[in-house]
C-alpha cells in the first residue's frame, strides 16, 4: 500500500481546510495507519501525516480508548477492533457501490467509453458496477458479479498493485493465471514487476491481455487505499488513439471524486 498521508487527499497538491481540523487529523492518522501492512510507530505517524508530535501523541491516545486503533507487539499503532464494525456496516449498506454510479456516469459521458468499478471481495476482483458510454461501438462488457482473470483485467491488476504482499500471495496460490490471449502477462515475476510500475505512475493499462480487440485503464480509488478501482475499456484502435485522453480523465474524475466524500 502507499505510505504517504500528508493529508486527507494525499494527491490532490494542496491542503484543505476541515471545518474541524481535529476530527480531520484523527482521519489522516487512521487513514495513515491503514496504509501500512504491519502498523505505524508514533513517530512515523506524525511524520506521514505532518502532525505535531503533542497532537500526534493526544489523537493516538483518543484513538486507542475508542478501540479505533491498538498496539501490536512491536509496539506500533495498528487498527483496532472497532473498524471491523465499521467495515461490516459499509458492507451492508453497500454505500460504495452507490456512491460510485454517480461517478461513473461522469466518466462514461466524458470519455463516450464504458466505464466500469471493480473491487476486492474474499479475495476475489469483483466487477460491480458499469456504465456505457455514448459511442456506437462499445467494448466487451462484463456483468456485474464477474471475477475471472484479474490478473488480465486493468481493474484487477490496480487492486492487485495496491494489496498487501500477503493478500497477492494468497490471490496467486488460489487463482490459476491463465493466458487468455497472446498478451496475457501470466508469470507472477513479470506481474509483481507490472505492480510496481503501476504503484509508481498511478494507473495500469492493459492491452489485449483479456480479449483481443480490447483495451483498458484503470485507476485505485484514494490512492489505493479504498478496495476499490475505476477504468475505463475501450475498442483498442480507439483506445491507442485516445489513451492519453483517458488516463488524464479517470485520474481528474477520480480525484475530485475523493475530495469531495
């Protein structure tokens, strides 16, 4: 996962103000916390989020009595228990999935292309959501529910980027990498090598690797953060014309998207 948190919208380029600032400094700190596979010590907390330490020190301790945060046994700061609450609550209410049709009906009409939302789910990259743009001819589309191949899939590959080492190991050991077309990246060495390139420009495209005359971008929600991500799929001799178009759209949309919630 990315590790750097100097605000509530870590890319975003500048600092917004928070009706209450203090409220807005124990969501960086969480946000921060959750970013890092194996817990944060005090120090790097209040690095990451550009917190002095007296502030650092008063939220982490808030924190902790609410069971949102808790120590482990290297002493860093990890997420409590009280989360899984949370967790669950957002599963039921299914509040990303309806949060995210707005946005993706913005992008389609943007970009004319079909716009889609994947998530992790049990492991398993899960489309959830798609929305059709105004072009005649559209690209494949997959139905909600569908969750084969992530490893060839744009959506897939930007969940996969930002998941922990563990969960990648675990998708690896359980799902077959199987080479759907000629493009397929299937070695998990050449794939991990994908994940960091993915990690450091921000988006993956994939190009024929699901089906031929295909072609995708996608991009992380929050950063990586969120189990969520955006793309958008297009025939691939429009997408080679237009790519560039795309990923500064998604990017844009995907941005002010998680300024604004």
């Amino acid at each position: 996962m990315v590790s750097c948190m100097n605000d509530l919208t870590p890319d975003s380029g500048e600092k917004k103000q928070y009706r209450v600032q203090s409220v807005a400094r124990a969501a960086s700190i969480l946000f921060a916390v959750a970013r890092n596979e194996h817990g944060l010590s005090r120090k790097e907390i209040s690095r990451l989020t550009d917190l002095p330490t007296q502030a650092s020190y008063h939220l982490l301790h808030t924190l902790s009595q609410v069971g949102l945060l808790a120590r482990n046994d290297e002493g860093h700061y990890v997420l409590g228990l009280k989360v899984g609450g949370l967790a669950e609550g957002f599963r039921k209410q299914l509040g990303g999935e309806r949060q995210l049709s707005t946005l993706l009906r913005q992008i389609a009409r943007a970009t004319g292309e079909t716009a889609y939302a994947a998530r992790w789910l049990n492991c398993e990259v899960i489309s959830v959501e798609i929305v059709r743009g105004h072009h005649q001819i559209q690209a494949l589309e997959l139905p909600p529910g569908y969750s084969e191949d992530g490893h060839s899939r744009a959506g897939g590959k930007v969940l996969l980027a930002y998941a922990s080492e563990s969960e990648r190991e675990q998708y690896f050991r359980t799902h077959k990498l199987t080479k759907r077309t000629p493009n397929t990246t299937a070695s998990i060495t050449a794939l991990n090598k994908q994940f960091e390139e993915i990690r450091e420009r921000g988006y993956a495209m994939e190009e024929e690797e699901f089906a031929l005359g295909l072609s995708c971008i996608g991009v992380p929600l929050d950063g990586g953060l969120s189990p969520y991500a955006i793309g958008v799929s297009a025939p691939t001799e429009r997408f080679n014309l237009n790519s560039e178009f795309y990923i500064n759209t998604l990017k844009d949309a995907v941005q002010k998207f998680s300024i604004q919630n």
